[in-house]
C-alpha cells in the first residue's frame, strides 16, 4: 500500500452492550500517516471505537481491517502481530506501579523480541528522548508527576516502533501546560516517526491542534468526517452545536 492509503478501515461497524446501541453502522477510514481525531462528548462510544482496532472489543456486526486484515474473526494469538503494529496509550497510562520507568518501557521488548539488556536498555534512552525525559529511568510511576507519567506511557507505545497509535483521552486530568506538552508529542512524533495516529478526545481545542482530520461521533454514528477547516465550516447542526460549546444531548434542526 501506498501512503494515503487506509490503515484502518471500518466498514458498517455495529456494537451494542445488551440493549444499549453504542456504535450503529460506523463506516469510515483512517489514512496512513495522518492523525485521525475522533470527537465527540463523554459516552459517544468514542474509547469503544478505537478498540475495535486492536481487537479489545468485536463488532456485532461489519468488518475492522486494519493494514490490509481484516480482524474481527482473529483469536488472541492471531492479534499479536496487529498489537505490534497498533500500540495504544490508555486513558490512565496503565504503568506497572511495581516496575521502574525503564521497566515499564522495556517489557514489550523483551516480551517480544530477542535484544540483549544492553540493546534494550539503549532502545528505552532512546524512546525517553523522544518524549522529552532525559534520567528518569531508575524511578517508581508514584514519583512521577502525571504529566511525566503520560510521556512514560507513551515511549512504551513507541517502543516496538509500531505503524500506528491509539490515543484515548490523552490530555484528560492534565493541566493546560502539560495538556499542551502532550499535544505538541502528538504532533511531534507523528512527524518524526511517520506513524498513523488515532487521537480520541473531547477536547476541542485539542483536536483542531493535533488532527489532520476529524471525525465526530454522536449517539451510534458517525455524522461527520473531514478536515479540520472542514470541521470548522461544517454545517452538520449536530457538530456546529458542539463545538460551539453546547450540551450532546440536544437535537439541532436543520
């Protein structure tokens, strides 16, 4: 595949929780190379989307394909080589509380490969670097701040070198100037690494900094998808409603 082909594609995605419709028919792409933003308000199903990427949740209906697989009907051993290649940085930065920094970084490498200590130790300065943390390797997560926590997180995403990152909710708990640091990592690693990015937030202000496009999710579907000069000339009254600060329950007329 080319670049600006897609890396992910949903094609009529159904989810549900019981009775509760979460994603209703979501179909659209995440091109390789860009930062893909997904937005819309708390409970809009937007964590649930992304994922469906790296097999954590399986559509009821409609097919993930992701670099070319489609992987809905993957079992655990089949989504290792998709999870190399799609890393993900949870909401919380899920450290090893019992792990040191460089620990945490290290434990996809030698999980998975076949480095020497010393090569691994050398990969994890490197990462540490490219996230702006110089010296921190020996401490514990509980004497980081959160914001260094969240830098942690991510050079373990970056670690195995992967085509794609998932990120969801990356600024939420951060005050703005660490909230913009992130921001700026996200942009700058997408760049400088060339990776596929996949940002969900809420923020708005957020989403128009780091994407290249954006995607709105409201109740089940996906009722927008463009640019962000798109997104702000948009006309959709659901999206125009939002990012001007109203409530994701309301239902605008046209």
């Amino acid at each position: 595949m080319t670049a600006g082909d897609a890396f992910v594609e949903f094609k009529d995605v159904h989810k549900a929780f019981g009775d509760k419709t979460v994603l209703d028919g979501i179909t659209f792409d995440i091109r390789r190379g860009e930062t893909m933003v997904v937005l819309g308000g708390s409970g809009s199903g937007k964590s649930v989307l992304i994922r469906h990427i790296i097999g954590l949740h399986r559509p009821d209906r409609g097919q993930v394909i992701v670099d070319g697989e489609d992987i809905v009907g993957y079992g655990e051993e089949e989504l290792i080589p998709v999870r190399k290649k799609v890393a993900m940085l949870f909401q919380s930065g899920a450290l090893f509380d019992s792990m040191s920094v460089v620990d945490n970084v290290a434990y996809g490498l030698r999980e998975h490969t076949d480095m020497s200590d010393d090569q691994i130790r050398e990969v994890v300065r490197q990462k540490l670097g490219l996230v702006g943390l110089e010296g921190v390797e020996e401490l514990m997560p509980a004497e980081l701040s959160g914001g260094m926590k969240k830098r942690v997180a991510l050079a373990r995403s970056i670690a195995m070198d992967p085509g794609c990152i998932l990120y969801d909710e990356p600024t939420t708990g951060l005050d703005p100037v660490t909230a913009t640091t992130i921001n700026e990592l996200i942009r700058d690693l997408q760049r400088r690494l060339r990776v596929t990015s996949v940002v969900v937030t809420h923020d708005i202000a957020s989403a128009f900094f780091v994407g290249d496009r954006i995607a709105y999710l409201f109740e089940g579907g996906m009722h927008f998808v463009g640019t962000v000069d798109e997104a702000r000339g948009s006309r959709e009254p659901r999206l125009r409603h939002f990012l001007s600060g109203g409530k994701e329950g309301y239902v605008a007329t046209v």
